[in-house]
C-alpha cells in the first residue's frame, strides 16, 4: 500500500485535502478514499449562503455540521468556503442587499455562520471571486450587487467581520485565473495583487491568497516563472497562500485516454512543483477526489471520451496519474 497523499504533506509540514459534500459520502469506496488521503476538508457547497440561509434569517447548518463532525471524527482541518460571494446564493438575496440600510446583511450573516464554527475552522474564504479586470473598473474589482451597494469596502468590511466571529481561523481571499499565461490572467494577477496591497495597507485582518487551482491540460499553458513570480509577491506582502480547488480540465484533448491522463498529471506536477516551492505554501485542496461525479461537457463529449478524467481517482476509485503526480510533488516539496 504506498504512502496516502495526507501523510505525505505531513512528512513536509504541508496539509493535503480535498472537496467534499454530503453526497459523495455516501459511496464507502469514495469515503474510505477520502479518510485514507484527506487532512482537510472543505465542504463543495454546504456552507455556501443558498444551503445555509435560505429564506431570511432561517438558517441551515445541518449539512455544514454533518462535514465538520465527519471531520472530527477522522481528525481533518476543516476550511469554510464562502461567506461573501456574487454566486450561490438563495433567490432573495440581491434584493436584499438592493434595499438594505446598511452592511448588516452580510455583517450579520458572518457572525452567525464563522461564529458557529468558531475553534472549528483552518481557514475561512471570507470573499470569493471580487475582481474581473473585464468589468471595466480602474481598480479591477468585479461589477458584483456587493460593489454596488457597498462599494470597494464591502471586501474590507467582511474581513473584519470574520475575525470579530472568529479570532483565530486563518482569512483567505479566494480566486480562479490567476496561475496559468494568457494577457488576461497578466491582468487578472495584477488587479489580485493590487486588491491584496489595499487590503494590507488598510489593516484588514487577511492571512491569505486562495489560488483555486482549476488550470487546464489543453488550454491556457503555465508559465512557471511567471506563476512562481507571482507567488513570491504574495509572499512579500507576507500573506501565506493555499492551493484550495485543484483540478486539471482535460477537455480538448484526444480521445485517448492515457495520453490525456499523462498531459493532466504533467501540468498538475508543474503547477504544484511551483506552488510547494514556495516557503507561504500551507498545503493543496483538490475540487473533489474523484472523476466519478464529474459530467461530461455534453453528449457528443460523453460517447468519444467518456468521463472527465480532472483529479486524483477516477470513476472506478483507481488512482489516476495525477495522484502520483501530487504525490512525487509532495515528495520533492521542500519541508516546513
Ligand atoms: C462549483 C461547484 O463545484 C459546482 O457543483 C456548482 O455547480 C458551482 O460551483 N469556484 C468556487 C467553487 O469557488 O465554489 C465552485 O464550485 C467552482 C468555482
């Protein structure tokens, strides 16, 4: 039986996990998988607002504590994933937040969700996805219901809410885009980085950038120098940094499928081989474990390639190349 991915992260003082949600539980392989080679564990969308507040001010933690208990009980870290974000929200919201006198529609919900899973939680996303540079603004944020009604200091307010709801997880700023090479990302890395800087600047209590880590096999190619570049600059704010929604889209490639399977591992082992070299790195998060519930992209997908082949097991729970590929790049991390 080799080495399993969490104690491998262990032997360099780095954490490996992975998504998880209360559905895939269910599958015993797919549970024993995910005991076997998660040390955390960051619930898919059971702590996202449209599953824990769906009418106003009824809340719904079951789902939520169904994984922090899974957690204990199998002694994971536990992340909470997220409390502001323009996406994944109950139907009422926007509303809401369109006739609301004040910031308490979100202050108050963060109270209530980080202070229930106070002592609980490695880390929080306080806020997810806030820049898109395609928006048109100076300052690179995105054109959310947040911003308009808030302002920029909605992204500062909710940070301070998080710490009053709990002193002591660690604060992430959470992003997609920011890794791999195309003048898009140049500019979505620029308006991450010069969000980070205000944020610093103003004394909010952030610890940390979460790359999400969704790159892919056949498209936007990874620039190592640049992506590590990147990282340092993080690092120089001296913010830590967290690789939270790992996976490798492998749509567009050939319908072989061991030649796919080898393109994912390869610019998985790239992509973390950067990210673990940086002294900031606390540890990687794969978006789920298993190809098993992924969806083809459509029919036609289905019938040439099968089951999107994107994380560590496929769909029959056998280790895919990219398990060894995080693997040998846990391996060749240096040690904490
Ligand atoms: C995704 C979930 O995995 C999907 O099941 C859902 O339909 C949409 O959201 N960035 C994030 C995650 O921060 O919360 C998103 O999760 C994927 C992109």
């Amino acid at each position: 039986m080799t080495t399993s991915l969490a104690a491998l992260a262990r032997a360099k003082g780095l954490l490996f996990g992975a998504a998880n949600n209360t559905y895939w539980m269910k599958f015993p392989d797919f549970a024993s998988a995910f005991a076997r080679d998660c040390a955390i564990l960051v619930p898919e969308y059971e702590l996202k607002r449209e599953v824990t507040e769906p009418s106003p001010g009824a809340y719904d933690f079951s789902a939520g504590d169904a994984l922090r208990d899974y957690a204990q009980a199998h002694g994971m870290k536990l992340r909470g994933h997220p409390l502001v974000w323009f996406a994944a929200n109950p139907p009422w919201l926007e509303a809401a937040v369109a006739a609301a006198k004040d910031e308490s529609i979100f202050t108050r919900y963060i109270a209530a969700v980080a202070g229930r899973y106070r002592g609980h939680m490695h880390s929080w996303d306080v806020v997810n996805e806030a820049i898109e540079p395609a928006d048109g603004r100076a300052d690179g944020l995105r054109d959310s219901f947040w911003l308009r009604k808030f302002g920029p200091g909605y992204i500062e307010t909710a940070f301070r809410a998080a710490r009053a709801a709990d002193p002591q997880a660690l604060l992430v700023y959470n992003e997609y885009s920011i890794e791999t090479d195309s003048p898009e990302r140049d500019l979505r890395r620029r308006a991450t980085l010069a969000l980070l800087e205000r944020l610093i600047a103003r004394g909010a209590p952030i610890g940390a950038l979460g790359l999400q880590g969704h790159i892919t096999a056949y498209g936007p190619p990874l620039n190592q120098k640049k992506f590590a570049a990147f990282l340092d600059a993080v690092r120089a704010m001296g913010l830590k940094l967290i690789v939270t929604e790992h996976d490798v889209d492998d749509s567009g490639g050939p319908t072989d499928v061991a030649s796919r399977d080898r393109a994912v591992a390869d610019v998985s082992r790239r992509y973390l081989d950067v990210a673990l070299d940086n002294p900031a790195t606390l540890g990687v998060l794969t978006w789920g474990l298993s190809d098993r519930f992924l969806k083809p992209e459509s029919a036609r997908d289905a019938l040439l390639r099968g089951t999107p082949r994107m994380l560590p097991y496929d769909d029959a729970m056998q280790p895919t190349p990219m398990h060894d590929a995080i693997a040998q790049a846990l391996m060749g991390a240096r040690k904490r």
